[in-house]
C-alpha cells in the first residue's frame, strides 16, 4: 500500500484519488489477487484506472512505464486482465461508445451504395456488444472493425483501408481487433 502512494504522489494525483487507489489496492490484495503477480504493474493499472475515470487528471501508461519501470506492454495487460475479470469497475457510464463513430465511418460517399444494405441500430448494437468484450481497445477502433465484419457478413466487403481511414485508426489496428475477434470469439473473417 505504501507503493501505491509513492507511485501516486511521482504522478502528482491529488489525495482523492490516492486515496481510491489504495482503498482499490487493498480490496484487491483482501481478496487474493496480487499472489503471483507484478505488484508495480498492479498499481500502475490501478493508479492509471482512477485517473481515466477522474475528472481533470490525465496520466499515461508511458508516464506510469517510466516512473515504475515496468514496461508499458505489462502495464497495458494487466490493466485489460483487471479489466477483463471485473476487478475495475468504472463509476462513468460516458465512456465512448463504439456505435458513437459507426455513422461517421459509414457515412462516407464511398460507402452510399452499399449502406442501403446495413441495417445500422443493429450494426450499432453489434459494435457496443463487441466493445463491452473486448476492454481496453480504442472505440474507434473497435467500430471499425464492427463494419467490416459486419460488412463481410453481408458480402459487402468494404476494404479495410478505406474503412481505418474513415475511423481515424490505423490499418493495423483495424487487423489487430478482427484477429482478436475471429480468435475469441469463433468468427471467420478473412483478413
């Protein structure tokens, strides 16, 4: 607990926060979970999860790399693991939603043919579903992928490039976030 304060303190976290960092701390060690794992990457996760749902205060994984010298790939994981199995739960609801950029990805002239096709409150739905299950992945992202794997589905294939460049994210990101579906969640689609 007392590394979790020190950790906060070099991230300039005001006493609030530290203190809902170490109260998650603790709740965390009362319940088993630190056993075997990287308590720096643990409290980097969590001091990181407190201030993405605070107000005001922003501190990056790179900053939380540099200062523990955990690596920011550790950091990442364990903060989707927390994530993952419920162990950080958000007090926002306003976090962004992926179906909140499918209209911006779709509504490209490129696109105007085969929208008529796409039936988008279901597309929409598909896309905040798979973001509910995949933490930690970029909304943008995650809508992305949602068209294109919609679009599959329908034999309207989109290509990939034009879809990440009308989301704003790379076309790596677009390829990561389908791998990682087609693997979870038993959904064939050709990348």
């Amino acid at each position: 607990m007392y590394q979790t304060e020190v950790i906060a303190k070099k991230v300039n976290l005001p006493q609030y926060s530290i203190e809902e960092a170490k109260e998650i701390f603790t709740r965390l060690h009362k319940q088993g979970i630190l056993k075997g794992k990287n308590h720096k990457a643990i409290i980097s996760s969590i001091i990181y999860f407190v201030s993405a749902n605070s107000e005001n205060i922003n501190v990056s994984f790179r900053t939380l790399a540099e200062i523990t010298g955990v690596s920011e790939s550790k950091i990442r994981k364990t903060y989707r693991y927390l994530l993952m199995n419920g162990y950080l739960q958000s007090k926002r609801s306003s976090l962004a939603k992926p179906s909140k950029y499918i209209s911006q990805i779709i509504s490209s002239q490129e696109f105007s043919q085969q929208k008529s096709r796409i039936n988008l409150s279901l597309l929409a739905q598909f896309a905040d579903e798979l973001g509910s299950l995949l933490h930690g992945k970029k909304p943008r992202g995650i809508a992305a992928a949602s068209v294109y794997i919609f679009s599959t589905m329908l034999d309207t294939k989109f290509p990939q490039s034009k879809i990440s460049k009308q989301a704003g994210v790379s076309s790596l990101t677009l390829r990561r976030i389908i791998k990682e579906v087609s693997q979870k969640f038993c959904v064939i689609v050709e990348v």
